[in-house]
C-alpha cells in the first residue's frame, strides 16, 4: 500500500501545469457502499491518464456487491473530439484487484482469498462544465489474467462526478 501511496504522489506530483481532475463515482457510494475514487490528468487535449481506486465495504452476505474488495487502475483514455462541453471516450484499463471467491469442495463451501490483474476495456462519455464540474457516465470490462482462485470477469462502470482544475 506505501509503494501505490508513493506511486500515485509521484504521478500527482509531476503533472503540475496540466489540466487535472478528481473524481468519485457516485452509483458505487450510494447503491454498493463501496467507494471509489478516481484522478485523471490530461496529456494532450485528447488524450489522458488516470487512476481509480475502489475499497468495498458491502457486507459479503448482501445480495448485490463487487467480488473485489480493493481494486486499483491504472487507465488510458482516448476522447475522439475536442468538443469542450461533451465527449464520447474510449479506455483500455488494467485492474489490480484482490478478494475472495466462494468455491465448493467436496460439497462444501469454501471461500479463498485472490489477487489478479485483469485487462480491459471500456467506453463512455463525459460533460465537462465551463466551472470545471464534470459527469462521466462510462461502462467496461476486464478479464483476469493470472488466477484460477478470481472470477474471470471484472466490471467497470459507473457515473463519476468530478471537478476539473488546472
């Protein structure tokens, strides 16, 4: 946890002049109790870097919930106008996640921590305010690489509301 603290000072702390944005998706902290939260920074006007981190908080026994309990990802976004106010993108993502996956042995259940990194994709688009108020609705998927003990499949959408600052 120190070295992504330390990761994702550095990353912040290198892009000073350039447009910014945080961000948290407001769907996974009012329906999932899970929170998730997001920074991106603009390379080129079309073209940006970012990393979320989700932290589940959903009790396991919940009918709804994500399988990961942390996950974080790194992401590339490409955004295919330089329109200021609306934007379709499109994002190829990599989701370091960790939980556990419930599995029967012998006719008995049997839970077993994970950790994976999955690749994916996602699309969605973006209203950028003139104040620097941002919503991105956006929806993806990942497929773990690495663990036969993580579910195959890792999900990545939501409505993100942000601000944006230079």
């Amino acid at each position: 946890m120190k070295k992504l603290t330390l990761i994702l000072f550095l990353f912040c702390s290198g892009a000073v002049l350039a447009q910014e944005e945080f961000k948290v998706n407001i769907t996974d902290a009012l329906a999932l109790k899970t929170l998730n939260v997001s920074y991106e920074h603009y390379v080129t006007e079309q073209t940006s870097v970012g990393v979320s981190a989700l932290f589940n908080f959903e009790n396991e026994s919940s009918d709804f919930r994500y399988n990961e309990d942390q996950m974080f990802t790194p992401f590339v976004r490409h955004y295919f106008s330089t329109q200021s106010t609306w934007n379709l993108f499109g994002e190829l993502f990599f989701a370091y996640n960790k939980g556990d996956e419930e599995t029967v042995v012998n006719n008995i259940p049997v839970s077993e921590d994970y950790s994976d990194g999955a690749l994916g994709l996602a699309i969605g688009y973006k209203y950028i305010s003139s104040g620097g108020f941002t919503v991105d609705v956006h929806g993806g998927l990942g497929r773990n690489l690495f663990s036969k003990d993580s579910p195959t499949i890792v999900p990545r959408v939501g409505v993100n509301i942000g601000f944006q600052f230079q």
